[in-house]
C-alpha cells in the first residue's frame, strides 16, 4: 500500500465532488493557458510583423508619437498628422539609407458599416524597402487608376489581373493591373495604388501618412538615426520599427489586463473550492484520521495524505485545462482578432506552446499546494483521543 | 510476566465548555503480557479515557505512565507513535475501515505509516487467523458487521502488537458476531497477546481473567 494509492482512493470516494473542483482547477488552467498564449502569441506576432517581416527599420512620421505612429502605420487611419513630401529627398541623402519609401495610407468603411478597405498608396521604392512585396500575377501600375491587389483582397473579391473593381466610398472604378504573393502580412489585406493617386483621393497632395526608411547597415541605426533628425525639423520624429511595435501593443495593454483580471478570476474561485472541498474532507474524516493517528500515522503522515489528495485533484484539472487550452487557444485567437484589438497582424496571433502548458501546469499544481496547507493542517492537528471522545 | 503498560496514580482531567470534567482520578493499573482484562463501569466512568492513556494516545495529567518501564514524556508524539506503531493495536466499536480499500488492503493500512513492507503472505495468515480468507478481495461494503469487525481485529495485528486495546469491540454486534469476536480474541490471549477490552457486557466481562470496575474516575474493584 502506498500513501499515493490511499490517496486516489479517498478522492474515489466522493467522486462528484472531487470532479466538481478539478473542474473550477481545470477553467482556471484552461484560461491561463489561452491568455498566456494570446499575450504571447499576439506581441511576437506584432513584432513579426511590424519590424522582422517588413524590412523597414524606421519610420518619419509628424511629433514625436509612435502610438500616433502605430496607428497610422498598422490600422490604415487617415491621422490628421502628416509629412511633407519634401522630406522624402532629406531621407534619401542621408548616409547608410538604402532605400526610402513615402506611403500614404487611408482606409474605407462600406457604407453600411460591413467592411473597411485599407488603402496605401506607394512608389516604386516599396519593392527595395519591402522584400517579401512580390507581384505574383500581372505587373506594376499601368497608369493612375491601377491597384495592385494583396494576395486575401484578391480571393475575396475573385480578381483577376484587369478586372475592374468599383470603389462606392470613393465613387472610382480601378483597374487591377497585378495580384501579389500571399506573405501571410497585413500587406495581404491592402489595397496598393500609386502614391500620387492615393494622395489625390484623400486630398492630401504633396503630404504623406510618414516615411519608411531601410537601412543599408542595421547595426548603425543609432548613428542613422541621428543623422537623420538632424536633417529634418523638429516637428517631425524618427522612430524605429521595434518602438512602433511597442506602440501597437500599447493598445493592447487594456486587453491584456481584462484578459490577466479574468485569469485571477478563475484562480480565486478555484483556490475557494480546493480549500472548501478540502476542509469539508477533513471535516467528515475526523474520525478516520484520528483512527490512523491511533495506528500510527504521523502528524507529518496526515500532511502529506492531505496534500496528496489536493495535488491529485490540481493535478488532473490542471492536465484537462492544458489541454482544453491546446483546443480553445485557436478559438480565443479567433475572437481577440474580431473584435478585442484594433490591430491584427497576419498569420496566427495564439499559439499554443508547450512552455505555456507546462507553466500553466506548475501553477495549477503550485495551487493546490497553497490550498492543501490550511486543511493538512488541520487534519494533521486532530487530537485522536479529543475526536473520539466527542464524537 | 512482564509489565507491558504500567499506569501510577493517574488522573485526567479536561474541560467541557465552562466544566471541568475528572475523567479519571489517581488510578494504578498494570497489563503485562498475556493479561486478558476487561475495564468495566456506566457510561462516563473513564474508561474510554484509561484506555487512550495505556495507548498512548493521550497524557495523563497527573500521575506516571510507563511502556515497558520506559516513562512517556509529555509532548513526545513521534515516540507515542512508535510506541502505538510497535507495540499496540487498536480496535474499535466503529470499525473504521477504509470504504475504498479491499479487506486485505486494509489489514495493510498500518504498515503504511510504519514503513514496513506488506507481506501477502503474512496479510493472508491474518486473515485466515479471523476466518476470513475468503473476503480478501471484498469491500467493507460488502461485510457483516461482525465480519467488518473481525477484520478490524485482523489489521491491528498486522504490526505484531504485544497488547490490543479494544474499546466496545461488541457494541455495534449481534450475539452471535460478538461471540465469534470474543473468541477470537480469547484465542489470540493463548498465543501470548495480552487483550485489555472496555465493555458495558457483563457476560463478555465474565470470560476476562482480570475486570477492572471504574466509578467517577476511580478503581473501584
């Protein structure tokens, strides 16, 4: 006989409640395990997007923002902040740029509100500045009215290389001059046009959404960087692709606290019904406890058959919610992405990982453990001879 | 024979709410091996109370208490523990057997906390030693009451006792059953196991070598 096995068997005998906490232990593993997964799963894939996979390495945007930035860049916003065009020759003088690509960006809901366009319009820069920017199908724009469609726009809308695409926001039919390979980016979701068109249509000539800079060595980018805000006015910042990243997940932060407040949530209701069902076990074994004392157990016996019975059950709900996780992550992604944050980088935003799980895992158990001390203790107080004279 | 559990002068006393309750007062009694004694008297005579103190489940508050001339110290419960573990078994009125554990499982019970090996075989001699072999592999749930019992009697063998403290070992039997558990404690008393048994039964009192009266605390005869 082995203390483990006595263990198992005590939790067999009131199985409904045993079931019941490992469950309020496995939704309170579960929902660590989806939220770390998102938390994780989101910034990496910000930073994926926003500074390994465009190529870009600074930004010229108006004030010293990068919030501001962040969302002009990332959520295709008209901002009511802008850059001179005239900036743009500043840029490409500067020593250690390779390339610099002036973008205006602007997007456009469908008038009954089902469905936002994002626009951008580029200059031919934009396949130096961006190396995963490949047209597929067709070629670059044949004249102000072409639009070079990302790779999703293009399935969605079943187009093809000089179809037509009407615009009833913009009241302007364009015609698809080329389709680009699916780079898993937000660039599959864009609409591209030529940087003059964009800028006629939103009104803003000579006037740009900010500048994205790539530099010719990325180990030099503070002296780049530098040399850069010496060559333009104060009104105007310089900011690097990984300070925008971290300016998108600012606007993450909200979410993220609302999702760590619902995981503190579940673990306090379940730390309440490890201990409640813990202490009604010590409860109705009195007598049964004290019996062992008579046979020989051990105040430390007593603690650690107790403990064992906690660990057993955090143990098994813990091993469900990691696993509940590994299933309802993808799902969670899916609704984070729809309606929880404003930015949504391509590709998987919450991957399940084992590191998650296994963290997820070591607090469920770290749980149980806490939750045990009260009612072990308790148990392993029980005066065998007071227990049985009284009850 | 030699003195197993010695009590001198000894007296309990606790408190119940606000009452001071004198469990027992200045009693001497001796159990040396192979005694079979029967500690008789009404309800709240102390004799619950004389027994846990000879089991070393708790301390008198006056008074001496030796182990086979070694004197209990107050506070010691690891050596109350091994003194229970190596020297003593326990049975009880209620049984107290585990209700998940098979029989054989748990006359095993007690070795779990004295960190002996269980031995099939010897378990198995246990069993057939209260008529049982043929219940190994069943529940509790599954028992008579005297069954259960006997099985009780069984499991506080397993750590090779010198003495079994049995309180009220017949009180949730039939005649019938309590015979069969008397018996076998009789039998177990001619293999050298000194038996100290408390009972409210007159007849069952009769077939002890040795009765010791309790009134008020008190040896009254």
């Amino acid at each position: 006989m082995k203390l483990v096995k006595l263990a198992f068997n005590n939790i067999r005998r009131t199985p409904v409640r045993a079931v019941l906490t490992a469950a309020s232990v496995l939704i309170a593993a579960a929902t660590l395990s989806v939220v770390l997964s998102l938390d994780r799963g989101y910034s990496r894939a910000v930073k994926r997007e926003l500074v390994d996979k465009t190529g870009v390495h600074l930004y010229v945007t108006k004030e010293n923002c990068p919030i501001e930035a962040a969302s002009v860049v990332a959520q295709g916003g008209l901002s009511p902040l802008y850059v001179e065009q005239s900036l743009v020759a500043a840029a490409e003088a500067t020593a250690g740029i390779a390339a610099v690509l002036p973008f205006q960006l602007f997007a456009e809901t469908t008038s009954d509100g089902t469905r936002t366009d994002i626009f951008m319009g580029v200059t031919e820069a934009i396949r130096k500045v961006r190396p995963d920017w490949v047209i597929e199908k067709g070629g670059w724009f044949e004249n102000g009215d072409s639009v070079i469609l990302g790779a999703q726009i293009a399935q969605i809308e079943l187009a093809k290389v000089g179809d037509r695409l009407y615009s009833e926001k913009l009241n302007k039919e364009f015609k698809v001059s080329g389709i680009l390979r699916k780079s898993y980016s937000q660039d599959d979701g864009i609409i591209f046009m030529p940087l003059d068109t964009a800028q006629r249509l939103v009104k803003r000539e000579g006037r740009l959404s900010a500048i994205a800079v790539k530099l010719a060595d990325v180990s030099r980018i503070q002296d780049v960087t530098t040399l850069l805000r010496g060559r333009i006015s104060q009104d105007y910042s310089v900011i690097g692709a990984k300070e925008l990243s971290e300016g998108v997940l600012g606007f993450f932060a909200a979410t993220r606290m609302i999702m760590f407040v619902m995981v503190g949530v579940a673990f306090g209701v379940s730390v309440f019904g490890i201990v409640n069902t813990m202490l009604m076990v010590v409860m109705e074994r009195r007598r049964e406890i004290a019996y062992l004392k008579c046979v020989g157990a051990r105040r430390e016996d007593v603690l650690r058959l107790i403990t064992l019975e906690t660990l057993i059950i955090c143990l098994l709900g813990g091993l469900g919610g990691v696993l509940a996780g590994v299933f309802i992550t993808p799902m969670a992604g899916s609704l984070l992405r729809g309606t929880l944050v404003g930015y949504v980088p391509a590709g998987s935003i919450a991957t399940p990982s084992a590191g998650v799980a296994l963290f997820s895992l070591l607090v469920a158990v770290g749980t149980g453990v806490i939750c045990a001390l009260y009612p072990a203790w308790k148990a392993a107080s029980i005066v065998p001879m007071e227990v049985l004279r009284n009850e | 024979m030699n003195s197993l559990i010695a009590l001198e002068k000894v007296s309990k006393f606790y408190r119940r709410g606000s009452e001071e309750v004198h469990a027992l007062d200045g009693v001497t009694l001796e159990i040396a091996e192979g005694d079979l004694i029967a500690i008789c008297g009404p309800s709240g005579s102390g004799k619950t109370t004389l027994l846990n103190i000879a089991g070393c489940m708790d301390h008198a508050s006056n008074g001496v208490v030796r182990i086979r001339g070694e004197q209990v110290e107050r506070g010691s419960e690891r050596r109350l523990a091994e003194i229970r573990q190596s020297l003593i078994g326990f049975v009880f009125q209620q049984f107290f057997l585990i209700p998940t554990l098979t029989v054989e499982e748990n006359v095993e019970l007690p070795l779990l906390f004295s960190h002996r090996k269980a031995d099939r075989a010897r378990t198995a001699e246990l069993l057939e030693s209260v008529g049982l072999s043929h219940r190994r592999r069943h529940l509790p749930n599954q028992l008579s009451g005297g069954e259960m019992q006997r099985v009780a009697v069984a499991r506080s063998l397993v750590n090779d006792p010198k003495v079994i403290l049995a309180d009220e070992p017949t009180g949730n039997l039939d005649s019938r059953n309590s015979n069969a558990v008397v018996g076998l404690f009789e039998s177990l008393n001619r293999k050298g196991i000194a038996i100290v048994l408390v009972t409210h039964n007159p007849d069952l009192a009769a077939r002890c070598r040795k009765v010791v009266h309790l009134e008020d605390g008190k040896v009254v005869g």
